[in-house]
C-alpha cells in the first residue's frame, strides 16, 4: 500500500513510541555507481517531485468541487508568518498573551475563519492578547502541548488520548452539539459506489485527515483488527488528506474510493452544500465518542488554567459567546464526564500493542 500527502505531512513516527503505523513506500534501487547513475537519480527525484505536485493539484485545484468549502486562500504551514499573520509558538509566552493552538480537524484555511472569533473572545476574557497557532498535523498540535509552547489547544480524541498518556495532556472542556456530547465515525463513500461496507473497499484508495484521527484512521484501523484484517495491507493507497473536510471533497469528486471523517464536519458540509450530500454517502457510523477535547499542558499556570476553564463554561452565558459559539454550531461548552474517553483509549492500546 502506498500513501499519499494532500495538503499536510505525514506523521513521522519516533521509532520508540507505539504508533499505529501506515506502510512507507519501499525504497527502491541499489548504490549508487558513478555519474550515470547519480544522473539516473537526479532524474528520478525530479520526477517524484513533478508527480508530488501533480497530485496536491490535481486533488486541491482541479478535480474538487466548485465548493465553498475550497479554500478562499491558502495557508503555507511551512514558511515562517509575515508580519501580517498572527504569529507562531516558537519560545516562551509573553505574559500578555494566550496561544490556543487549533489541530487540522477542519483544513487551515477554515480553521482560520472558523476560530479566529472563538480564539480573540477567550483570549479576551483571560485579560491576554490572542495568539492563533497552526499546524500542519494532529502530531505537530500535540508537539506544541507536550513542550508548553501553547497555552490552549483544541484537539482530536485519540490525539489527546495519547498526549494524555504520554506527557500529561488535561481537557478541560468538551463542545456541546445539538444536546449531545458525543460524535461518531462515518465511512463515506462516492453516491454511486457498489460499496455497502469497509470490506468492499479492498485494494482502493482510502483517506483519512490524519494518522492520529480517532475517526478517520483508528476506528476504520480497529474495525478492521476485529475482523482479523491487518489495515497496513488492506488498502492499494491511504491518503493522507490533512484535514477531514479535504477527505470528505476527495470522496466527492471521486479522487478516492472512500474515507472515514469525523461526524460533525461531514454533517455541517451537507448542510452547507446540497451537492456535497449528493455526491457522497455513508455507508457505516461508529459508535459513539467523547467530543475532541480543548486541552491544556500540564505545566500550564494553576490561575491561568482556572480562567480558561471559567471562560469555556461559561461562554454560552452571555450575548457576544452566544453568537460566537452559534457560528461553529456549538450550543455550549461543558466539563468532560469521567470515562467519556475510555472506548478511545482501549482501542488505542489494542492497535498499538498489537493484540
């Protein structure tokens, strides 16, 4: 199985931790001997290069749909912000500031939009300029928690579940949809598919938003070990989409053959878009999950976290919190119960002990 990058890099994973891993592409040729053959490789580097950028074009630019939820511009994660861009985590806090640190869930060019009011309105509430940080992956967001380089973070389930496990990750609040604090894995396939199950997706082209998406990678993962199937060998190609909305457009204009996104993001886009309902349909929903958690790093301030915390939950109390939270279809933000993460967490340490 091959894996291919849209939009964001893949998970390097550090050899001595467990990791649910997706195969790399196995190298090819033997030394290198003389000028032909370092010609031969130049040339072969290039041309990985060109198909590289074929395929983030061909997936970004032609072959998605006229949708609005296609980036009005895009965010370059990779080089360093401009003066005019809210600026990055790369020391200590100024003591004036809140960093809240947003996780590709939805793509960086929406995350931007979407956040931006939430970032500035808890930023205001803690007396703290704001600080909007991005990443490229669930992996880089947690990087930033686990050494304090950000005061808040939002986050996916099984990202937090092993940031918790690893360096004391803590959540401190939940979003609240519709009355219910839980969402579910959906497998989507294109509306005019034979597919009626994960089986039928055997050697295709299958994306998740990322390698640490508790419902783009480990459920589909640990749907399959339950059925004694090994997910590293059971897809032709994994896309690595960066974010759960790009996954949902890839199966909407056919570019995979499946995906597995996150409920909230699939059910707000065919609000949104007719056509993305249209195109798309869902051929099997998880269980239930804990909402993905706002989390904080365990070294953060005992105050400062108390003040995030009181202005999390009560947010929904006054006018201007109400709206903010009304534009990302929240109703409030409450405590998480204890166990809420628990079926996370089991399935975590089936798929990366192996057993």
């Amino acid at each position: 199985m091959h894996v291919i990058l849209v939009g964001a890099e893949m998970f390097d994973c550090d050899p001595h931790k467990s990791e649910i891993k997706s195969p790399k592409r196995r190298p090819t040729g033997g030394p290198r001997r003389g000028g032909r053959r370092k010609l031969l490789l130049g040339v072969t580097i290039a041309l990985i290069g060109v198909s590289v950028v074929w395929v983030g074009v061909e997936f970004s630019r032609q072959r998605q749909l006229n949708s609005k939820f296609s980036p009005s511009r895009w965010v370059n994660l990779k080089v360093p912000p401009s003066e005019s861009d809210l600026p990055a985590a790369t020391g200590p806090a100024k003591e004036d500031s809140l960093r809240v640190a947003v996780a590709p869930v939805i793509s960086p060019e929406k995350s931007l939009q979407m956040y931006r009011g939430l970032v500035d309105h808890l930023a205001m509430q803690v007396g703290r300029s704001p600080q909007f940080l991005q990443r490229d992956s669930y992996a880089a967001v947690n990087d930033l928690v686990r050494s304090a380089r950000c005061d808040v973070a939002f986050v996916c389930t099984y990202a937090f579940v092993r940031g918790e496990r690893e360096f004391g990750m803590e959540a401190l609040a939940i979003p609240e949809v519709n009355g219910a604090t839980s969402y579910h894995s959906y497998l989507i396939v294109p509306a005019d598919s034979n597919a009626s199950s994960l089986l039928d997706l055997r050697d295709t082209r299958f994306a998740s938003a990322d390698m640490l998406s508790n419902s783009g990678w480990l459920y589909p993962a640990k749907w399959l070990h339950d059925r004694g199937i090994a997910a590293d060998s059971f897809f032709k190609e994994h896309v690595i989409a960066g974010s759960h909305d790009r996954s949902v457009l890839a199966v909407a204009s056919r570019y995979v053959d499946g995906a597995a996104v996150d409920s909230l993001v699939y059910d707000y886009m065919i609000q949104e878009e007719t056509e993305i309902a249209e195109k798309t349909r869902i051929i099997l929903k998880s269980p239930p999950f804990g909402m993905p958690p706002i989390v904080v790093p365990r070294q953060i301030e005992p105050e400062l976290k108390q003040q995030v915390r009181d202005a999390l939950l009560g947010m929904h109390k006054d006018a201007e919190g109400r709206k903010i939270l009304a534009s990302l279809g929240i109703g409030r933000f409450v405590a998480p119960e204890a166990g809420l993460f628990d079926s996370v967490r089991e399935a975590a340490v089936i798929m990366e002990t192996g057993q």
